[in-house]
C-alpha cells in the first residue's frame, strides 16, 4: 500500500535515474534516496525500484518501534511511513504526528502531518500537497 504512495509523491511515478540536488541541496536519485548517493550518480529503473523497497522496510521498522499503535491501523501506518522516508525516522518519532498517535489522538495525529510542508523554512507546494494526501490516507476508516 505505501510503495506506490510514496512513488508517486518521490518522483511523480517516473525515477530519475541521475543523480541530482534537491531543494534543499541534498543528492538525491530515483524516487527520493540520499542515503550514500553522490554526484554523477546514475541508476536504473529496477535499481531504483530497490532502493525505493529497501528504503521503506528501514523506515518502516523505527515507525513502528516508536508508534507501536500503528500495528493494526494499515492507513495510518502508510502515511506515518511515508512521511518518515521524507523527514527521517528521528524526526517522524520526536514529531505530534508520533505524540498523537501514541495519546490514542488519531484524528489530531493525523491533522499534524499538515505541519510537515516546509522546506527550508518555506512552504514548499509539492510538500504541502504530499501532506495533505498523507492526512487523506490516514483519515481513511478512522470512526467520525
């Protein structure tokens, strides 16, 4: 379920396939990796398709070791794991995303990802789109 999530947001569903910065300078490959990517990087269309799955299952862990409540919330697990791939795990877990979650808050948790939108301390279109699909999802069959 999260896997063509994030892909469409990472990289609109095509990867680029060289290396390039990102909008705030990081190099950054496929559909959104930085871990160890360098300049003049280039990959292929599986590679990245690797990456990308390789990249969900280790965010996908620390979300959980730190939202445990997520285990049987598919919806919210989704959207808690792609925004972790786009903050980092330390900041998904010290995020009122996490602390919301944790509280048994899971409208609140999920009203928070709206505060992920910024780039640079800017609002950033793209991610303030990506956030607002990411509440989308997690609102999914929670009870009104």
């Amino acid at each position: 379920m999260v896997t063509p999530f994030v892909s469409g947001w990472e990289s609109g569903g095509t990867p680029r396939l060289v290396a390039y910065q990102d909008i705030v300078k990081v190099w950054t490959i496929c559909g959104g990796e930085t871990l160890g990517v360098k300049p003049g990087m280039v990959d292929t269309v599986k590679g990245c398709e690797l990456r990308e799955e390789a990249a969900l299952i280790r965010h996908a862990e620390p979300v959980l070791a730190c939202t445990p409540t997520l285990r049987a919330r598919p919806n919210q697990l989704s959207a808690a794991i792609s925004l972790a791939y786009n903050i980092g795990t330390a900041g998904y877990c010290r995020s009122t995303v996490a602390r919301r979650f944790n509280a048994g808050d899971w409208r609140g948790g999920c009203d928070a990802f709206l505060m992920w939108n910024k780039a640079g301390g800017q609002v950033v279109r793209g991610l303030d789109r990506r956030r607002r699909a990411e509440r989308d999802l997690c609102l999914k069959e929670l009870p009104r």
